[in-house]
C-alpha cells in the first residue's frame, strides 16, 4: 500500500540530502570568491562604473594642479568631435571635476547636447571672440550637472571668421578671453574647446589658447585623412604662435570590434601617436547618437549603455596623464 510511513520517511531524507547538498554549494561558492572584488570581472567592473553614473559623488577624481585647457579639433566632419567633447566633459563632471565647454562651432551642437540656451541674441562664444562680453558673462550652467559649464554658440558665430580678419590680433582673441584673469574665482579644473570642422580663424583661435590638442579619430576608411593638414597647421600654430601646443591626446570613435578595418584602424592611429592614443575606445553606439536629440550626453540619456561606460573610462584616463607623460611632437 504506498503513502505509508516508509514513503514519508525516504521523501524526507531525500530532501534533507538535497538541502545539504545545496549548503555545501553555498558554502563552497562562499570559499572560492573570498577576497575578490566585484570590479574584478568584466560585468562587476561595468556595474560598478554604472553605479559612479548614477551615484556621482562616490568617486572624486585628482584635481590638477594647473587648469588644462584642451581643445578638441579634427576638420575632418563626422568624427564623433563634438560628441567626443560633450561626453568627456559630463564625464570628468560626474567625476567630480569642474569643466567648462566652449562652444566654438556655429551648429551649436555642443551646446544643444549640454541643454543651454543657444539662439541668437544672447551671450556667446561670438560676442566673446569680438571683445563685447568677457566669459564670466557668457558662462552658462548645464541644468544636467552643477559642475558643467558651457559657453554657448549661436548661428552669430558663423560670421566670426569674416569679421575677424581684419581685427589686431585676430589669431589670439580667444586666448585672451579665456586667460587666468578672465577667468579668475571660477574653480574651472578643465576647459574643453570644440572646433568646427576647418582650419579657419576660429581653429587657430582655439589652438592658441590652449596647450592640449586632442583629436578624436574613427576607426573607419580614410581615418587619419586629414590629420596631416592638421599637424601641419599645428606645427605653424607650433612655429609662430603657441609653442607650448602639443598633440597630448587621440582618442578613437566609432569602434565596431565585430570588423577586422576597425582593430586595423587603431593599430594604425597607435603605431602613429604612441602613447598619446588612450586607451579607451568609443564604440559605435546608437545611444550616443541619439542623446543630442534630447538635449542630453548619453551619461544622462542612458547611463548604463557601453558608450557612457566608454566616456567614464576615457574622462578618468584624460584626468590621470600629466603632460610629461602625454606630449607628443606633431609629425
């Protein structure tokens, strides 16, 4: 007759036996992960940078001792520059850097990315290069971080270079704007310069006022196009104006690691730049595309994807090269 106490009996010891066995497991997953760190794995190092996204104030990144201003050029469009400036300064932002963008392309699209008001008629990177306003005027705040800044561009700027031609001192306009006395009581760690795509007046303009070039390259056909006309002009910048100017950063965009041109590509870039090329790699991403739509980086349109992650790692590797470390003589 089954359902006696003989069935009951092997019914429970079969399920003490299981949870024993279950205990053991536990016990033995306990022993075998002792001591390590989450950020240790690939998946626990990418929820842990998520994690600095989302809780900002956890991680703190060194100051420098000096404010670095670097400006972001490459007159080759479609690069990812602007995309490249925007990101890297949300993520030194969230990092807990203060950084200020300065808006030098008549598109606007850096300052659309930043949510700052950009039409005509208000203070700019224009009314600054033509001596109207001084920075600490035009200087708006990003509503997406209390450490981001913007110097906004209006549809007035694409004007500027006509205008400029026949002004004193046309080519250091902008260096002046942006000196340690224009800019003295901001607690400013880095200020970011996004070009347009040529070598106008307004390229030179950015050169001279800073000391950093940082050239985004995409990991596509015909990627280093161009870039020789723009060490050329940075040597003559180099030769005449800013001898201080350096090349100190490549970063490469638009990574796609299922193809064998992109690993190509970068290999290429490296073998050229050296140490100057970061480490970190944007890839191509559709959230990174689609948060200027918003009026957003993609550290805010979506913190979690990998091109937030890609821009967190890139902003923390920027922070940590001193010059030593990363100048590099344009060829």
């Amino acid at each position: 007759m089954s359902g006696g106490p003989s069935d009951v009996s092997r019914e429970t010891v079969s399920r003490e036996t299981q949870q024993e066995s279950e205990s053991r497991d536990d016990e033995f997953a306990a022993n075998a992960y002792t001591g390590i760190s989450i950020s240790d794995t690939p998946i626990g190092a990418a929820a842990q940078r998520a994690s600095q996204v989302l809780h900002p104030h956890s991680v703190t990144l060194p100051k420098p001792k000096k404010r670095r201003m670097i400006t972001i050029a490459n007159q080759k469009g479609g690069v990812g520059k602007t995309t490249t400036a925007v990101n890297l300064a949300s993520a030194l932002a969230l990092q807990g850097l203060t950084v200020l963008v300065v808006d030098l392309d008549p598109q606007g699209n850096a300052s659309t990315a930043l949510g700052v008001d950009h039409h005509s008629g208000i203070d700019s990177s224009y009314e600054l290069l033509i001596g109207e306003v001084a920075a600490k005027d035009a200087i708006q705040s990003s509503p997406h971080s209390e450490r981001l800044f913007c110097i906004p561009a209006t549809i007035d700027l694409a004007g500027a270079e006509i205008e400029l031609v026949s002004m004193v001192a046309r080519e250091g306009r902008l260096k002046t704007a942006l000196s340690d006395e224009a800019l003295e009581g901001l607690d400013i760690d880095f200020v970011l310069i996004d070009c347009p795509p040529s070598l106008g007046l307004l390229t030179v303009n950015a050169m001279v006022a800073a000391k950093e070039v940082l050239i985004p390259i995409q990991c596509e056909y015909y990627a280093l196009e161009g870039v020789g006309q723009l060490l050329r002009n940075i040597e003559l910048v180099q030769a005449h104006l800013n001898p201080a100017l350096h090349v100190s950063t490549v970063i490469l965009t638009m990574y796609d690691g299922r193809t064998k041109l992109a690993d190509q590509v970068a290999d290429e870039v490296r073998n050229h730049f050296g140490d100057a090329v970061l480490k970190s790699v944007i890839p191509r991403s559709v959230k990174v595309s689609e948060a200027p739509g918003y009026g957003m980086t993609v550290l805010d349109y979506d913190p979690g994807s990998r091109g937030a992650m890609s821009y967190l790692d890139a902003g923390r590797e920027l922070a940590s090269r001193t010059k030593s470390e990363t100048e590099s003589v344009a060829r």
